[in-house]
C-alpha cells in the first residue's frame, strides 16, 4: 500500500524561540521596507546554484526541501513550525516522505547486515548503498507500476544511479523516534544516522587477554527477523507488513510519545481510526483531554495558514497577470470562498496558548495576528499585499515570488488547504498496521 504524498527529510521539530510581546507596524512602514527591498534586490539570481545537479536531481531536491519545511507543500509563509510542532506530538517520528511503512525495517535489516560484515571497520557507504539497491532492484521487480509504487529512488536505480536522497536517511529519524534504534557506544540515546557511522569502528568491544571474546553492539530492539532470503539478490520483495512487525509497531508506538507517553497515533491505532478528516468526531473520542485540546489549536491555526496562503497565492496571481498582460483568476475566485469557510475557526484561534504549545516566534506570531485582524475586519486583498510580501520576502529574500518576476513566470500551484499534520499519512499507516495484525 502506497500512502504516501510528495516524497519531509521528515524529519524535524518545530523552531523554537522565547515569546516575547508581538508588535504591529504601520502600513507607512510597511510599504517604505517593501520598496527599499525592490530598490535593493539584485538584477540576477544568487551565485550560488544547483550546478553540482542534473536537473531531475535538482527537482527531487527542491521537492524534498519544500516537503521538509512543511506539510508537502512549499511553505512561502513559514507556518512549518506550526505544522512540526503538532504534527511531531501527535505521530511522532513520521514524516511525508514515508511513503511505504516497511522501510524502516528494510534500513534496519541493511544497517544489521552492514554491521555483521564490516564490524570493527570504518563504516562503508558503498556497501550501504549496494545492499539498498540490492533490495530496491527486488522491490522494482515485484512491482506492475512504479509510479506511485512508493520504491524509494526507484528512477535512479532503474538509470542504475544512486537516489539524490536514500532511504535510510529518509527513515531513520522513525527508527530513534520509536525507539528501534538503540543507544550505542556510551551515548544516552539512539544515535543519528550521522553519529552511527562516526561511531561504526566502536561497535565491536574486546575483553582483556589475548584470548579475549569480541562482542558486537546491538543497533536495534527486538527486531523482527528479516524475512527468508533477505540477502538474495532476486526474488519478491513485498511492502505489505507481516503480522509481528505490525505487533512490533504498535507495541513501539504505545510509548513513543513525549517522555515516553502514548500518543494519539497508537490510540488511533487501538480504535482503528482513519477517517478522512483529523477534525472528525471520532479522532477526538480517541484522543486523551490534552490531545483534544491540541487538536483543536490545531485545527484553528491550520484555518488561519489556509486563509494566509489562499491570500499569498491569489496575490502572486494578479502579479503575474501585471507582469504577463495575463487575466488568470482561479485563486482569486477560490479566495472568498475559503476566507468564509475557515472564518470562525481562524478568529477563535488564541495565539498565546499556540505559542506555549509550539514555541513560534515573534515574526510569526505578528503575522498570524495581522492575518486575523485582516480577516476580521473583512477587508480587500490589496490590504494585506505588503504583509504578505514582507513575510514572504524575510524569509525567501530575492527568491520571493512577489517580488521576483522572474520566480513567477513559472509560478503554479494548487488551491490552499489548511495545514494537515501529515494526517494522509499517517492514516495510511494505520490501514497498513491494521490490516497486517
């Protein structure tokens, strides 16, 4: 089963910064740092490109950078912190990248059998790579379509390249999450994938004497054996979970919470919950009192981050029809009709308590104010113009698409939808769980 969206790494926490009192600027102020902004942007793009890149791998790694900092969509405004902060409480250690669940065991069982050939050793990452495209080469083949199919890398395997990003990167923040990984060579806690292959000669320790045994460190908790033949180069290779790695994840899951709690990805589990909606009626029955109430600051800020981008989009449309003698409308016409549809839960939202929960910062919390004020008082889109191409541009600088001609030629996008904490995936991986155990 292929749930997955756009191929975040997914992998981060929300930014985090002391709250201090938000401030309002005048829109006299506004407009005079927007044009001292034009005046200053240079005539050509930043020196420093892509160039090391073909450009499929320059798209693949646009792709994953916009998945990264946000919910798998390019985050123009900054609400990543938003859609970390809850979407790493609710199901931690997940990620839109994760289009098929059982990659975190195929990066375990590589790691596992990287480790039982080259223990004492420097770490190889050619032989990390050979083993990946070993079991990528039989995942291809077991497939009728691989388009969709949720094989990581699979069009470089198939030019028998190596992916721009493998999936043991991509995978192994779920595997310290869920506490798969262990901690190893006198660290605290599962290290990062980096911090494992610095330690890689550590693994293997001695006893004293010239007839000392060696023993090697164990990288991962009661992990399920791979499946016969692992180490074949042929033969079927199946996504679909076996019956103990879905019991191993939902017994990981129960404490993968913060400090060890359970948190509502494992109650979602419990129930069986994968409505279409995270809003619905039944994901608050599952969820515990203080899960509820972040569900619904949750919801309130992702109608506030729908309305900004509906209103960031719209904008960039009539720029680019200035720039294009072009009559483009579709987000404009979406515009009025989303502002009305996440109204309420937009004005209700209370941003004091968003900041305790998420820790955004000052910048971000002025703008989502300045969102909802303008939301209030219902006023025309050409009011919100320069908050919006401030926001957009401290954070993009020349590379702004409203105040980069040259950005929004190729400009396109699809109409803005509330952040949704990675729900599409992760109810994926609860059918997944579900159906194997």
């Amino acid at each position: 089963m292929n749930y997955g969206l756009a191929p975040e790494p997914g992998l981060g926490t929300a930014a985090e910064a002391a709250p201090t009192s938000t401030a309002k600027k005048s829109a006299g102020e506004v407009r005079s740092r927007v044009a001292k902004q034009e005046r200053m942007m240079p005539s050509a793009e930043p020196a420093i490109g892509w160039f090391m890149l073909s450009e499929a791998d320059r798209a693949a790694a646009n792709r994953l950078l916009a998945s990264a900092s946000s919910d798998g969509t390019r985050d123009e405004l900054g609400f990543a912190p938003i859609h970390f902060a809850f979407a790493d409480r609710f199901f931690p250690g997940t990620s839109v990248q994760h289009a098929q669940l059982r990659y975190v065991f195929f990066v375990a069982w590589s790691y596992q059998e990287l480790l039982s050939s080259t223990a004492g050793e420097r770490f190889s990452i050619d032989r990390l790579f050979e083993i990946e495209r070993r079991y990528s080469r039989r995942l291809i083949k077991s497939v009728e379509t691989l388009e969709g199919s949720g094989i990581s890398g699979w069009t470089k395997y198939e030019a028998d390249q190596r992916p721009v990003v493998r999936a043991s990167t991509i995978y192994w923040t779920a595997l310290r999450s869920w506490r798969i990984a262990t901690p190893v060579a006198g660290l605290g806690e599962a290290p990062t994938e980096t911090q494992l292959r610095g330690l890689w000669p550590r693994l293997v320790t001695r006893e004293d004497g010239d007839d000392g045994k060696s023993r090697t460190a164990d990288l991962f908790e009661g992990l399920p054996a791979p499946p016969p033949g692992w180490r074949n180069k042929t033969g079927k290779l199946e996504f679909a979970l076996l019956a103990r790695e879905a019991r191993y994840l939902r017994r990981l899951w129960e404490a993968a919470g913060r400090g060890g709690t359970q948190p509502l990805l494992s109650r979602l589990i419990e129930q069986g919950v994968t409505t279409e909606s995270l809003w619905s009626a039944k994901v608050r029955n599952a969820a515990m009192k203080p899960d509820r109430e972040a569900l619904a600051l949750a919801e309130r800020a992702a109608s506030v981050a729908c309305i900004a981008r509906a209103a960031h989009s719209a904008l960039i449309e009539q720029r680019r029809n200035a720039d294009r003698n072009a009559e483009d409308h579709r987000h404009a016409d979406a515009l009025p009709g989303l502002i009305e549809e996440h109204r309420d839960m937009a004005l209700d939202l209370d941003i004091a308590a968003l900041r305790t929960e998420t820790r955004i910062d000052n910048d971000l919390a002025a703008f989502i104010e300045t969102v909802m004020e303008w939301v209030r008082e219902r006023r025309p889109l050409d009011a919100i113009a320069n908050a919006l191409t401030i926001r957009e541009r401290d954070l993009k600088d020349v590379r702004a698409y409203l105040v980069n001609e040259q950005r929004r030629r190729d400009w396109q996008k699809g109409i803005a939808t509330p952040l949704d904490y990675r729900w599409p995936v992760v109810r994926g991986m609860i059918q997944c769980v579900r159906e194997a155990s």
